[in-house]
C-alpha cells in the first residue's frame, strides 16, 4: 500500500471525489483501513475497543453506515475526544516518523524525540495524525521491562515534534520501535548493522525480529555491486538464524530474502529505480548463502519431509513454507539441485508441495525439464480451473527476458477466458505486477502487451481494466522505460471508447 500512497492513484481511507467509485477498491480503502482500526484497538485497549465495537454494533445492526460512526462510538465508550484521530480518514500519503535517542548514562535516562511528516515535496505540510507508536528498549542485546512486566509501551504520538522520556535505562540501550507494525507509517532513520543485529539476535517481538533481518539483508543488496564483499556481519547472523529455535512459519518469514519490489520501493525514496540492478545485486547474495549454507538448507529440506497424512493446520503450513524456502535456496546453488525440486513436483501428495516443484523447475534454466513439468502439472490438473489460474501465474513469473512472449502465447491457450478477469490476473496481472525484469524489458515489449490486453478488455471490462493500470501508471519511479510507458498511456488515453474507469486512472496518472 505505501507503493499506492507514493503513485498518481494516492487517495485518503475514505476518498473525497471520484470520477468512478469501482476505481476505489483499492489496498488504502481495504489494507491502509484495517491498519486504522487496528490502530484505535492500540490507542484504547483491547476491553475499550470491544466495548466501542459492541456499541457499534448495537446502534447500527442492519444500518448503512460511514467510518465516522465507528469512530463515534469508539469515543462515547472510552470517553476520549478522537477528532486528530479521524484525520487518518481524510488525510492520503504515507507518514514519516524521524527518532532520535539520547542517552544519559548519569542519570540513566533515555530520551526519544519524535518528528512526523506526511506530504511529498510538492505539497504543503498536513495536519500532524494521532498514532500509537509501541517501542522496546533492549539492554545488553536484552528487553528490558517498561510497563510492569511487558517489555512494549504505546508511546501516544500527537504532535509534529514530541519528547518521551524513560527512566531506569541501566546502560547503552538500542530502542525497538513500531513494535508489533502499531502504526502504518515510514521510519526515516536507517539503523546501523550493529543496531539490526541486536534487534535481529534479541528482541522479543516477533515483528521488529523480522523487519530488522528485512532491513539488514536489503542494506547488504543494495551495497552487493559487482565485486564488492558480502557482509560478513550478515552471512554469520543469517546461520545464526538458520540454527534457531524458532515457529517455522516465521522462521520462513525471517530467512526470506526481501522480494525486489520491496528492494525498487526503497530504492524510490533515494531516487530511480533501476529494476536491473536489484534484481542482478539480489541474485548475487542469494547465490552465496546459498552455497555458504549449502549443509544447512539440505539438513533443513530432509528434516521437514513430514511423513503421514497432510493437514492444513499452523505447524504444518509453517513447516512447508521453511522447506520450500531451502529448496528454493539449493535451486540456487552453481549446479541447481532441480532433481529435489522434480522429485518434489512428482511425489508430493498436496496441491502447496506440488506447486513449490513446479515453480523451482519452471523458473529454472532446465528448458527440457521446465517444459516437461509444464506439460504434466497442465495434463493433471486441467479440469481443476483455479489450479489452471496457478499454473498460468507460475509461469508468468519467470523472471526471464522470452517471459513476454511465453504470456502471449498463454493468452491463446485454450484455458485462458479473456471475459474472466481471474484468468486475466493470474496471468497478464502477475507479468505486470510481479516480475520486473520481464515486464521493464528494455524493448518496452512487456508495456506493449499489458497497454494491448487494456485496450482489449477495457470497453467490456472497465472495472478489471483500470486496476491493472497500475505498474504503469508508476513509470516516474524507474530509471529506464519511462518515456515507453508514459507513451503507452497516452496511447490508450487517445482511444475513442475510453471507459470512464480507465480516463479517471489515465488522468490521473498523466497529470500527477
């Protein structure tokens, strides 16, 4: 969503005007607005907000109502005036949050200064937002307690500048904050290594564990260029991770490389997006702890080869998200160990371990194999039309240059509908929006296709059209294909049957 908040298409959580109201069905209505609510359950406690929830429920069972009447009745339980609190509502973009601490070890007292922002460069300052801001200070790599015995407190940012202060803070401190993701806003401040390794080895809060492998690993991509040493710092957290007694669903999470549109989404607030590099920088990394941990990954995919019956509960699910991640690891080994990845594709006995074999080999450079896999995956799942959605988007996603001319050819196959917009997202929608080497083809070929399928369905289909507007709608992020994809939207501005859904995203984007 914070993509959507920096593009042409940023609107508030409950949007002023529109051309088209089908065009707001959007990730800031759905996801930025779940984050809001999650955020008055911080602020006010779980027992005030159920009773504000209750209170909603009986004053407007059956009802057609608006945001400001959950709001309303999140006031009258807990007896506190959200009237800040409703600019999240009114107000697009997405927050910046600067901290800086300072340490007095006389006094052993923290200090933390808060500064929020919330406009582009363009743009005159926004009123500044009421948000819970859940921080943790670690100790000697430990957290320390700050409310009783919880090692979490809800700091309430109201101000455009504010001061907190902590008392007891024993030595040097380094400070875990937006604890549990409690507000949906930016830190500006890049932690160091050494503060990421802390919080990755020590914090107690499973997000911020995350987040600071995510930050750590993304900082070592981006200084990844070609002949430039791989962090050492790094290389030895990650086996450290490895190793760790942790849940493997998030174990999964953690281990996971950051995906390259996370990687061009940082890269844009310092400048151009060059999709190319990340994607080379990120290979690279990926290869070398690939073979550095090469023992750890086979130990890994062996050990979670769970025998007996499939069950679609927590720890299985986790289970397989950690071995899917080790066999991905080995398929990037100097010589891939596809023949796990086949094995897996002919032997497993649910859909999940199936399609993790599949993708290993169709994204490989094994053309006979892929091919094979291919044919056999469609042959046995033909009939089966949402397994037939995956099997179009495995192969949509293969981050290869020909890609373009693979989805043409998909667009023809008999089991691709162009009147269902399922069958158009899990193939023209993946290209698009989930492969970028593909569609940022330096030929402009995959703008082409994606401007050609638009013009296609737009008449018939306006709702579905305008959505998958959206990767070129971006084009003033990238630092190559700019001008091809602003060509392509002024392409199909000049269409004479234009809908009113795909002239309001059009306009948009064009003028922004």
């Amino acid at each position: 969503q914070f993509a959507e908040d920096a593009g042409p298409m940023s609107h508030p959580v409950r949007p002023d005007s529109f051309i088209e109201i089908s065009n707001f069905y959007t990730l800031t209505v759905y996801e930025k607005g779940a984050e809001v609510v999650r955020m008055l359950h911080t602020l006010l406690g779980a027992e005030t907000f159920q009773k504000g929830a209750t209170l909603y429920f009986e004053r407007h069972d059956g009802q057609a109502v608006t945001c400001d009447d959950f709001v309303t009745a999140m006031e009258d339980a807990s007896g506190r005036d959200l009237s800040q609190f409703r600019r999240w509502y009114e107000q697009a973009g997405t927050p910046k949050l600067s901290l800086r601490s300072d340490y007095n070890a006389q006094q052993q007292r923290l200090t933390i200064q808060v500064a929020q922002s919330n406009h582009r460069d363009n743009e005159q300052a926004k009123a500044p937002l009421m948000m819970p801001l859940a921080i943790g200070v670690l100790v000697d790599g430990k957290p320390m307690p700050l409310e009783g015995e919880s090692t979490t407190r809800v700091l309430e940012v109201t101000e455009q500048t504010q001061q907190f202060v902590i008392d007891g803070v024993t030595s040097e401190p380094v400070l875990s904050p937006l604890r549990g993701f409690s507000a949906p806003v930016r830190l500006t401040n890049e932690p160091t290594p050494e503060t990421l390794l802390t919080l990755m080895q020590g914090d107690d809060d499973s997000f911020v564990r995350w987040d600071a492998a995510q930050s750590f690993a993304a900082q070592v991509i981006e200084a990844a260029t070609e002949g430039a040493e791989i962090d050492p710092r790094f290389v030895d957290a990650y086996g450290v991770l490895i190793s760790a007694d942790m849940d493997p669903a998030l174990k999964a999470h953690t281990l996971a490389l950051p995906g390259e549109e996370y990687l061009a989404d940082r890269a844009s607030q310092r400048g151009l997006v060059d999709v190319f590099a990340i994607r080379e920088q990120r290979q690279r990394v990926k290869k070398l702890l690939a073979l550095r941990f090469e023992t750890e990954w086979r130990m890994l995919f062996a050990s979670l080869n769970r025998q007996g019956q499939y069950s679609p509960e927590g720890n299985q699910i986790g289970e397989r998200a950690l071995r899917h991640l080790a066999l991905d690891f080995l398929c990037h080994l100097p010589v891939p160990d596809l023949s796990s990845a086949h094995e897996l594709f002919v032997n497993a006995d649910n859909l999940t371990d199936r399609l993790a074999g599949a993708r290993s080999v169709i994204h490989s450079d094994d053309e006979t194999m892929r091919q094979a896999v291919i044919d056999q995956f469609y042959q046995d799942w033909q009939h089966q039309t949402l397994v037939v959605n995956q099997w179009f988007t495995v192969q949509a996603m293969r981050p290869a240059p020909d890609t373009v001319e693979s989805v043409e050819a998909l667009m023809n196959h008999e089991a691709f509908d162009w009147r269902n917009p399922n069958k158009l997202r899990a193939l023209v929608g993946a290209f698009a929006n989930s492969n970028p080497v593909a569609f940022h083809r330096r030929d402009g070929a995959g703008y082409v296709l994606l401007a050609d399928m638009i013009e296609k369905i737009q008449a018939a289909n306006p709702q579905i059209a305008a959505r998958m507007l959206t990767p070129l709608t971006r084009f003033r992020r990238y630092a190559h294909g700019a001008d091809q994809m602003r060509a392509q939207l002024e392409r199909l501005a000049a269409l004479d049957n234009l809908s009113r859904d795909v002239f309001e995203v059009l306009d948009r984007s064009l003028k922004d």
